[in-house]
C-alpha cells in the first residue's frame, strides 16, 4: 500500500507494515487488522480506529508522536502497541481493549472500561473488555479514569503527589465514611459524603480498585479539593501499608 494522501477509510484489509505516518486528514478503519504498521506523528483531523460494528486489530503497531482529539474509538483491539509521546483527549473506551501496550505522553480527559458500555452494550457478543499487562507508569494522567472492572493490578500506572491508587476500595472507602459519619455539620464532611457516592457507586459497578488524578475529583472548590485529597492519600496509605 502506498503512502495515504487523502482521507482514508479502509474496510476488511489486512495490511502489514503500512506507513500512515505524519498524517493529517480523516482516518477510518472497518474490519481491518493491522500488523506492525507505522502511525507516528499522526495528526488526523478525526480518527475513527473502528467503525461499525466489526473489530479492527492493531498489532505491534507504532503511535509514537501522534495527537488524537477527535477520537471514536468503537471495537478497537490494541495488542503490543506503542503509544510515546502522545497527546489523547477524550478518548472513551466503551469496548475498546489493550493488551500489553506502552504509553507515555499526555492523556487527559478519558476512560477506559473493563465491561463493554455505551452503544456497544448488549450489541456485541462479548461483554469485557480485555485490559491487562498496560505501562501507563511515563504518562502524565489529567482526569482519567478506569472503571466497571479494569483490574488496575495488571496494569502498571503513574506515581506522585497529584495521582491516587486505592486497593480494596470498598473496605477503605467504608472506614473512611464511618470516620466522618458522627462528626458535625461542616463543609468538609458536606463534599467527603459527596465525593464517596460517587465514587462508592463505581466500587458499585464493579472497580473495586479506583485510581483517581487531583483533576478528576468533581469538588466544588480548591477548598474542598484540598481537604478531600488528603483524606483520600491518607487512606490510600494505610491500604499500601496493610498490604505489605
């Protein structure tokens, strides 16, 4: 395959090493697989990695340098992918999977599913997504999420003062709500017992590791993102503790 000019939309092809680098217009795939194939640098006004209803694979393939904004994700499945560098905004992974891939970059804005949701729910055959063996270890996160059973265990993920990873997040999230319970009225307590519906809700739906960056707590204030974020790494390290 030549090197793509215009916009492309490929459907039911199998290609090997296809240079799609550099890129810059419409980007589809349906039905394809693509094996070792070379997307670097990619600046696509809109990408769609699956369309429709048939998965597209991505093996052993490079992302490395590329910005993705304008993203639909569909049945995309990413085995051994490297994604270095990149920038990805709004990325929603309703039934998108990723296998043993590498990041680094900026990604901000998205989440990633352990059961298939959105349109694809109840649709396709299958209802998990397969996510296991990540290193999101060099990215800068900015309000992403993983939820509806993503085991973060078999991921590897980024550590510092503005990330948070919860283990067992149902036990500590009750210790912490039972903390609060008998003390006063306060504005503090007020947005503690906000935060933990929410995010007791996704504990709920099957997450029952939660990993939060300082950006994707909805608080109402610098405030109370403050005080909540210290009550959640207070928490978060007793768990570390008691785990060792």
């Amino acid at each position: 395959m030549t090197k793509p000019t215009g916009d492309v939309f490929l459907r039911q092809e199998h290609l090997t090493a296809a240079d799609f680098s550099d890129y810059r217009g419409d980007f589809g795939a349906l039905g394809c697989v693509f094996e070792a194939c070379d997307f670097r640098r990619m600046r696509p006004r809109q990408i769609s990695f699956a369309s429709g209803m048939e998965p597209t694979r991505y093996v052993d393939c490079t992302f490395d340098g590329s910005k993705f904004q304008r993203i639909i994700e569909g049945l995309a499945r990413f085995e051994r992918c490297s994604f270095k560098d990149i920038t990805i905004d709004k990325f929603f992974g309703h039934a998108t999977e990723f296998i043993d891939c590498e990041f680094s970059g900026v990604l901000r804005h998205s989440v990633f599913f352990g059961l298939v949701a959105g349109f694809h729910r109840g649709k396709i055959a299958r209802t998990t997504n397969e996510f296991r063996g990540n290193n999101f270890a060099a990215s800068t996160l900015i309000d992403v999420g993983f939820r509806e059973g993503v085991d973060l265990s078999q991921q590897r993920l980024p550590v510092g003062p503005d990330y948070i990873y919860l283990r067992d997040a149902g036990l500590r999230l009750a210790a912490l709500r039972q903390k609060h319970v008998h003390r006063p009225p306060s504005a503090t307590r007020e947005e503690i017992f906000r935060f933990l519906r929410q995010a007791e809700e996704e504990v709920q739906q099957g997450q029952h590791d939660l990993f939060w960056t300082r950006e994707s707590l909805a608080v109402r204030d610098r405030r109370s993102l403050d005080a909540v974020w210290k009550e959640l790494q207070d928490v978060a390290a007793s768990s570390e503790t008691n785990a060792q």
